[in-house]
C-alpha cells in the first residue's frame, strides 16, 4: 500500500484557504469590512517572522469566539458549498487529476495542514480526501478559546503527526511508496521523511532545496 500526503494553502489550492475563510464571513456581515485587509497584514508579518503561528491562528479565530460550535460548523459547510464553485476556475485541473490518479490507485491519502480543522475540511471533502490532519482550535463549553489545542500542525510537528496517525507500525517505512506535496520549506521535515518528495509552486527556499537534491517540482497552472 502507498501513502499520499498533500500541504493545502499554495498546494493543494492555489491561494490562502484563511483568506478565502475571511472573506466569506466578511460578505455575510459575521465580520467587519476591515477584516480580509488585516488578515492580509497578519500574514505579511506571519511571511517575515514576526508574527507566530498561535497568533496567527488568534487573528482567524478569536472573532469567532461569541458563536456557538453548532453556528461555526452551520458556516463551515456554507464556505464548502461556496468554494466548490470555485474549485473549477481557481484549482489547477492538473493538482485535482493527480489526487484523483492517487485515490483511484487505492493509496491512503490525508491533507496535512497548519490551517485551522474547520477550515481545512471543506477543501478536502472537495477533493474527496476523507483524512485531514490540521491545527486544532481549541474549544470550552462549545465556544472557541481562540487558542490552539495542543502543538499546531506546523513545520516538525507535522511529521510527527502524521507518525502517530499512521495505522501501520512501522511508520512511513511500512508503505511501498509515500509521497508529500508542498511548497513551504517550513515542511521539510515531514517532505524528508518520505519516499517521494515533490515541491508544488514552491517557495523560493523550497525551490533551491528541491533542485539541489533533485526533487520533483510541479509549476502547473490553472
């Protein structure tokens, strides 16, 4: 049996499923106006170091702390409905034929991603991937804290996530093949730690790292 393993922001999708998030809410007044340009300052100071993942993760979900679970998963299925039509004019036909080439070869796929669960979800189910190991928001008494539970998805503690999801003893040594698509050198650990690395629109730091080691790198359109 193989393993496929996909990042999502900038991998699996072509942009940033945070914003995309940010935006629905804002259009359906659950945020203010201002918020989709904050997100994007927060992410430029998320880009260069200055701002971390636990507040980056404060900045998508701490607004949503007044609402109940019931209501934020009511908009998480909302947001899959919404983005499933744009699926088609923003995700390159080449990303969704190759997760299908892996589904359809019976490899045991799951997206792993720092983004937040109730986020990350939709995508997956729209890309009939039924495994999503994500970053956890943390929640007391069906409210968000705006905290995250436990160690986010991010960078080695992706690896290690993946290690104590496996079903197989063993690790990535029991599959015939694993592979991981991602374009964040923040991933190398886990992108290491496979068979078949492959850097999707990597970022530059991953691109250098690819081509030295003589990595596949996909620079597929839309």
């Amino acid at each position: 049996m193989n393993l496929a393993l996909f990042d999502l922001d900038h991998t699996l999708i072509p942009f940033d499923s945070g914003m995309a998030w940010t935006r629905f809410l804002t259009a359906r007044g659950v945020l203010p106006p201002e918020a989709p340009e904050a997100y994007l300052t927060c992410c430029h100071r998320y880009v260069a170091g200055t701002l971390d993942i636990r507040a980056m993760h404060r900045v998508t979900v701490a607004p949503l702390a007044v609402f109940p679970r019931a209501q934020i998963e009511a908009w998480s299925g909302a947001f899959e409905t919404a983005m499933a039509a744009e699926m088609t004019t923003q995700v390159p036909r080449e990303m969704q034929a190759l997760v299908a080439r892996h589904r359809d070869a019976g490899d045991l796929c799951a997206v792993v991603t720092a983004t937040t669960r109730f986020i990350a979800e939709p995508f997956a189910r729209l890309f009939g991937i039924p495994q999503v190991l994500a970053t956890e928001a943390e929640w007391r008494d069906d409210f968000l804290t705006g905290e995250i539970d436990g160690e986010p998805c991010h960078r080695e503690h992706k690896l290690g996530r993946v290690l104590a999801w496996l079903p197989r003893p063993g690790g990535l040594r029991a599959f015939d093949k694993s592979w991981f698509y991602s374009d964040a050198a923040s991933d190398l650990p886990l992108l290491q730690a496979v068979s078949h690395p492959v850097a999707v629109r990597p970022e530059p730091a991953l691109r250098e790292h690819a081509l030295r080691a003589g990595w596949p790198v996909l620079d597929q359109g839309p």
